[in-house]
C-alpha cells in the first residue's frame, strides 16, 4: 500500500479512537481530498489558493514540523475554524513534499506573532521590508529597527536623534513604492522607524528610550536591546534587522 494512504488510514483510525473532531493535513497539494468522517471533519492547509471553505491558504509556512502545526493552529484560530481546546489529529508534510508524519494536537488559546503576519497587513509589510534589508541585493545586510504600533505610548518613550524627516507627509509602509526611500534612511542614519497601527511611517532616527536591565539574548546589541525594551513597556510590535548576520528578528 502507498506509504501516504496508510499514512491517511492511520490518522482516520487515531481520530475515531481519541474522539478527535478535527484531521489537519498540513501540504503543498492544492487539491488535496477531503477526508471526510462520521465523527470529524478535514481541515486542509496550503501555500495554494482554493476557495473550499475547508481549505485554509497561507502565505509561507515554518520548515520545522512542529512549528508549521503551531502556526497554522494559530491561524486557524484567530479565523474561526478552531476552538479553544479542540482535539486535533495533524498530517504533516515534509520536506520532500510528502505526508510523513503524524501529530495529536490539543488547541490552546492564543495567536502567535506568526499567525498575524497572515492578517496584519502593516506588519507583514514590515517584516517583508526587513528581509530586503537582511539581504540588499549581494550587498551586506543593514541594520535596521522598526516599532510598529501604539504609536502615541512609543512616540512618548522616545525622542528624535535629528529633524523627523517623515513628519507631515503621508508615506505608508504597505505602499512597496516607498521602500526604496525607507531603505535609504534605514541605511544611511541610526535611531528606529515608528509605523503607526495604520501602516504610516511616522518618524525615523527615533532614539527609544528605555530605563532599568533588558534581558536579550547574548550577543544582540543596543538595538536589540532597545526594541525589546520598548516592547515590553508598550502593545507594540518591534523588527529588528542584524547588520552582521541579517537575522530578522520580532519582539512583542
């Protein structure tokens, strides 16, 4: 028998067994069979577009197993079609693009950063900007920070290190046709970009001012250590880009 429907067989068998009411089948096949039962329903999750209500699409998944269930769980929740405390049986794809693996998955409340990539535009954005940044085109990567939302708390525990060259003009991040600019600036001056829940740049070279000891992880510097340290003094959302390796890292 075929390694995947045994795989499938497996899964239907372990749904009935532990009263699970959902099979996730995490893939890359974008017209994946619906493995419908008498006792649950298939939730498939694909990088590909397909209008089935049962099919969730997103737009990248992690490469670790593990990782993918925990993202797209998340996703699913934040979008109705999991509940807080549902029993999932996950089929997961590997990296050779077949179903290899087999999870039980209990949903617990919550949505990851990762799952708001999927719905936040202004953030999604941002980070999409920060991987230009990590990687300009054979070049070194630039550094660069970025604190997205609660804009009036961040505006408050910061100050301008020059003249805010975006004030008073209507430049947003979602808009590709500034990033250029935005990379300039990134490139050619310190301090971090403040985005507004809106996705409107709203300073650049803002100094973060943030008092007493921010734990980060060892070997990250000031700039690290200053969007961490706003983060967990505001609602807002910090990417940063390391100018030595182009790691882009998220802090909330």
């Amino acid at each position: 028998m075929n390694p995947t429907v045994e795989l499938l067989e497996s899964a239907k068998q372990l749904a009935s067994r532990v009263g699970a009411k959902n099979l996730m089948v995490i893939t890359s096949q974008h017209d994946f069979p619906l493995l419908e039962g008498e006792d649950f329903r298939t939730l498939v999750v694909t990088m590909e577009e397909n209008s089935n209500p049962s099919f969730l699409r997103l737009t990248f998944l992690p490469k670790e197993r593990e990782k993918k269930i925990v993202h797209a769980v998340s996703c699913a929740l934040s979008q109705g079609k999991l509940s807080e405390g549902d029993l999932l049986v996950c089929l997961v794809e590997g990296e050779k693009g077949f179903l290899d693996s087999l999870f039980l998955y209990r949903v617990k409340g919550g949505e990851t950063i990762l799952a708001r990539l999927e719905t936040d535009p202004v953030l999604k954005a941002t980070v999409d900007l920060c991987r230009e940044l990590a990687h300009p085109g054979g070049q070194n990567p630039i550094g660069a920070a970025f604190v997205v939302g609660d804009e009036e708390k961040v505006l408050e525990r910061s100050r301008q290190l020059m003249p805010n060259p975006f004030e008073g003009h209507d430049i947003n991040i979602i808009n590709r046709h500034y990033w250029e600019l935005l990379k300039r600036y990134a490139k050619a001056f310190d301090g971090a970009f403040v985005v507004g829940r809106n996705g409107r740049v709203l300073a650049a070279m803002r100094y973060l001012v943030v008092e007493g000891e921010v734990k980060v992880p060892q070997g990250l510097g000031t700039r690290h250590r200053a969007v961490a340290g706003i983060t967990s003094l505001t609602e807002a959302v910090g990417i940063t880009v390391s100018g030595e390796d182009g790691i882009v890292r998220i802090f909330e």
